[in-house]
C-alpha cells in the first residue's frame, strides 16, 4: 500500500525520532510513503487564530499535492492531521469558501476538488495492516512494559471519527497487540497545554503535572504519545513538573512508532531512543539489549 | 480581570455603535463555520466550561463567551486572557450537547481581536500565532527556534536565559537547528497563494448591516433553521 507522506515541521526537527521511526515501521510492514514534494506548514493552530482564507488556502495547497498523486495522505502531527482534515471539511459543501480557496490555489495553477482521505498513522496501522499481521511480525514482545497510551487532545475529536472521542482505544488494542500491558490512564485525551507552554508556562506546567503524575500514580513504566508537541512538553519540563509534584519520576514519553519499531525488531539507533531530554530507563535499555541479539541472530 | 473599555454608556435595550459592529463582524466570521448559526441553540448549560482544560485559568468560562455575546457584549470577550488560553483541544466541541463548535468561535474570536487591535494588557500571548505566521510566510514552514527566539524576546527575554540550557541539549540532539528549513518551489507558490488569498479574506473592516443576517443570536431565533448564505437578506 502507498500513501502520500505530510511530515509537518516538527517532524523535521524536535521530534524528528517520529519521522525516522514512522519510516522504519512502514517500510517494516511494507506500506509506501511518498513524500509529498515541497510541502508545505498546514498552519497549525496559530495561522487558523490569525487568518481564515489564507490559512485554509495554505493548508490546503498540501491536499492540493496529494489530490495530484491520487493518495491518501499521512500526517503524523496531531495538529497538521487535525488540520489538514479540518479544512478538508470547512471547504466539503461550502462553494463559496472552497471557490475562494481554489481562485488562491489557481495563482500557481493547483486546484483542490475535495478528494483526499487525511489519515493518522496510528489508524493506518490498525486498520489497513491490521493487528494480525502486526502481531506475526512482531518479533521482540514489550511484555513487563507498563505503557499509558496518551492519545492527546486532537486526533480522536473534531473532524476525526476513526476512534471514540472519549475513550480511543487504537493505541491500546496496538500495544496490547505487542504484548505490553496498558495501564489505566483517564486522561488519554486531556490536553498537554499545547502552545501554551510558551505563552502561559505554569499554566501548561500544571496540565503537564497532572497527566505525569496520573501515569506515574497508575504505575506507568512510560507514556506513548501521538503528538510532536505532546511529547515536547512531557519530556522537556520535568523539573518545573518536581514544583508542584516532587515526587515526579523521571517518565519517559516515546512515540507510539518509536515502541512499535523496537517490537518489529527494528534496531533502536534508526529510532531514536537516544534523543528524549529524559534519560532512557533501565527496563526499555533490556529490550534494546533483546532487539539487538534479535537482529545478530 | 476583564477589563471594560472605560467611554461605553449603554442604553438599556440598544447597542452601542461599536458593539454593533463588533457584532456584525463577529457574525460574519462564524459564517464560515459549518453549522455556524447553531449558536443560538445555546442552553447554558456549561458543559463546555466544565470540560475545559484550562477553564480554571480563565477569565470568562466558555459558557460566558456565549452568555456575553448574546448580552451584546463583545468588546468584554475580545479583552479577555480566555480566547488566548483556549488551547484549542476541542473537549467543549466535542461534548455541547446542542452541537455548538465552540473551538470554532473561539478561533472566530481570535481572529477578530487580532483584526480590531484588541491586544491583552499584560500578557503577549496573542503575540504568538502573529510571529508564526511571520514566518510561515517568510519560510513555508516553520521554524521553532526562530519562533520561540522572537517571541521571547518581543514578550520576556529573561525567559530566553532560563531556556538556554535545554536550548542547548536540544542543539546538541539536533532537534533544533540554527538555520530555518529550506523548501525551494514551495516558498515561490506559497507566496503567490498567501497574497491572492489575502485579497479574498474576511475583511477586517466592518460592513454595512446589510452585509449578512443576524442568523445567531436571539433575535434570530425560530425565524432562521438553517444557514441562509445565498440570498442575504436584511434584519432591520
Ligand atoms: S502543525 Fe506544526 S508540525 Fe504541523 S505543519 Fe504546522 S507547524 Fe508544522
Ligand atoms: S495534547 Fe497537547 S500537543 Fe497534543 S494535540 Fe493536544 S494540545 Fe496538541
Ligand atoms: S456546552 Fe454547548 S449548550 Fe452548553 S453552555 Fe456550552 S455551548 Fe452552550
Ligand atoms: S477548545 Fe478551548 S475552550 Fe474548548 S475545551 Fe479546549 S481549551 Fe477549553
């Protein structure tokens, strides 16, 4: 299977072990991604809060790119996949703004009818693959991993209807696919802050606080994320997060390909283990030691 | 505190000509927003302020944005800190049981402040979506440690001091880099597509009345079902 790839920004630098393990892991289990070419940032939450037809015609020259390559397009980024999906819609039914979007379009000869599926990689994986197929090429089991599946805010509302909006389980049934063991985790879905870490920082500090110590008090080994942001946030503040709850572990937070990649065999280097701000944990550093004599083997 | 602009007098059962505009161009920011006119089906009932993440944090609940609005009373929520702390996370979307896409507004809200200079007195946290925009219009992506450089040093540069440490660590696991990204196509057509977009915005001015029906709000309710976007018509 082929898919058109919409890495986003982030994806390029701070969370760029997202982009490489996501790599891996569909080259793994043989689906292609096409990069688009010369994408563009969809915009984010922040062009959308500034302006609305030139946010949406920025974003929507990315699915003006895919359209042309008649693919479904991957966005990894909780917020360009919220994005990119949220203009698909704004301009689905709406002649009057898509014309618009499509006469700014048209100033470099692209033009959007409204074809494109956005997909996440995380509902790729689980329904195009398949859990089945996952669970035979798994060949180092997470099992003794306590995992919460932290799906952040966006990917499971709004436009996106792959999942339950309350309680998304695609992450859960993943890992539990991989042998590790989910633990309770009620705030799957509560918001990280997001960009309010730059803007009101000890208010982003306590919601950051609060998931940390929601997966520590449920005895999380580490947390899984979806989110480029999520995971700046989770894995950059702790010492803030020691001021207001002092007994914050040091919890690691990896993307949930990142995970996947090491249970596919994938050696840890090409993922990215190395790069959190958080030191890497005792019990993931055996599984690597595991993934290694795996692929010696 | 919200603050109140200190020259409005108010006559009970008229808007002041500011608040009319206002009002008006509120109006026709939700117009894009699909199914946009169901906001006066709001009952108060303040399931979104209760499944707001940062409703604590707020000056005006979510509910109260509504509240105000209908009250004629826009001025109050464009000064508020709430529309720059909605985080946009979607939870008050997602559960209004009338179906009201708050986020949506509050984006609407943003975007109207921004257009009528109403700025935040003591925080610069509206200055941010402004500096990415910046740029993804010089760039075509964007660039974090450009992003965070100006905007801490237009709002609290000693935060930029603080942060060096951990700027640092990230340098050296290169998740930051010095140099903004380079698309080469994509800069020439992004420019081409912001600029005849930014012709067919929403204009920041304000309209006549005539220009789109009060199709919210509740004078509006009962004598509008749907969104009525074709044939204009006048409300007064
Ligand atoms: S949302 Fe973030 S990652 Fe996605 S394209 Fe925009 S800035 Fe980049
Ligand atoms: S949880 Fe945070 S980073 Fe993740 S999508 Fe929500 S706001 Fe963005
Ligand atoms: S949840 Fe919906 S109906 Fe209830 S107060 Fe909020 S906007 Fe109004
Ligand atoms: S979208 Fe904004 S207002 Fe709504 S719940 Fe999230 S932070 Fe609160």
């Amino acid at each position: 299977m082929k898919y058109a790839y919409y890495p986003g920004c982030s994806l390029e630098s701070s969370s760029r072990m997202y982009d490489s393990s996501l790599r891996e892991v569909f080259r793994c289990l043989d689906l292609e991604l096409v990069e688009l070419e010369d994408w563009n940032c969809c915009g984010a939450t922040a062009y959308f809060s500034v302006k609305e037809t030139v946010s949406l015609a920025v974003s929507a020259r990315n699915l003006a790119l895919a359209e042309l390559s008649n693919l479904d397009i991957v966005a990894p980024c909780s917020s360009c996949f919220t994005i990119l999906l949220k203009t698909h819609h704004m301009l689905e039914g709406n002649t009057e703004l898509s014309d618009k979007i499509n006469e700014a379009l048209g100033a470099v000869g692209l033009s959007y009818k409204g074809t494109v599926r956005v997909r996440h990689p995380l509902e790729v994986l689980v329904n195009d693959v398949g859990l089945d197929k996952i669970r035979k090429t798994v060949k180092v089991p997470l099992d003794g991993f306590a995992i919460a599946p932290y799906y952040g805010c966006q990917i499971a509302r709004g436009e996106s209807s792959f999942d339950d909006s309350e309680d998304p389980v695609f992450m859960d049934k993943l890992f539990a696919t991989l042998g590790a063991r989910l633990v309770y985790f009620p705030h799957k879905v509560r918001c990280c802050g997001g960009m309010l870490m730059y803007t009101w920082e000890d208010i982003a500090v306590r919601l950051v606080t609060d998931l940390m110590r929601c997966a520590q008090e449920n005895g999380a080994h580490l947390i899984s994320t979806t989110c480029p942001m999520c995971h700046a946030n989770l894995d950059l503040h702790l010492k803030q997060v020691r001021k207001l709850y002092p007994e914050a572990k040091p919890m690691s937070t990896y993307f949930f390909t990142q995970l996947l990649g090491l249970a596919l065999g994938i050696p840890a280097e090409k993922l990215g283990f190395d790069l959190n701000y958080i030191p890497i944990d005792q019990r993931l550093k055996d599984v690597i030691q595991r993934t290694r004599e795996v692929s010696h083997a | 505190m919200v603050q109140k602009s200190p020259d409005r007098n108010y006559t009970p059962g008229k808007l002041p000509l500011r608040e009319r505009a206002l009002r008006m161009a509120f109006l026709q920011r939700i117009h894009d927003i699909p199914g946009g006119e169901k906001l006066h089906r709001c009952i108060q009932c303040g399931t979104c302020s209760g499944s707001c993440p940062v409703s604590w944090a707020m000056d005006l609940m979510p509910r109260e944005l509504i509240a105000h609005f209908r009250a004629g009373d826009i001025e109050t929520i464009l000064h508020s800190r709430t529309i720059w702390l909605c985080a946009s996370c979607y939870a008050c979307t997602e559960r209004c049981p009338q179906g009201i896409r708050v986020t949506d507004i509050i984006y609407s809200l943003k975007r109207l402040a921004i257009d009528s200079d109403i700025t935040l007195e003591h925080d610069g946290a509206h200055k941010l979506p402004q500096i990415f925009v910046d740029i993804i219009n010089k760039y075509g992506r964007n660039h974090e440690l450009g992003l965070m450089m100006r905007y801490y040093l237009r709002t609290n540069p000693l935060q930029l001091l603080r942060m060096a440490s951990l700027g640092l660590a990230m340098m050296k696991r290169r998740r930051i880099t010095f140099t903004p990204p380079r698309v080469e196509k994509a800069l020439k057509d992004i420019r081409l597509i912001i600029a005849h977009a930014e012709r067919l915005e929403v204009p920041k001015e304000i309209f006549s009345p005539e220009y789109r029906p009060d199709t919210v709000g509740y004078r509006a309710i009962d004598k509008v079902s749907s969104r009525s976007s074709k044939s204009p018509s006048t409300t007064e």
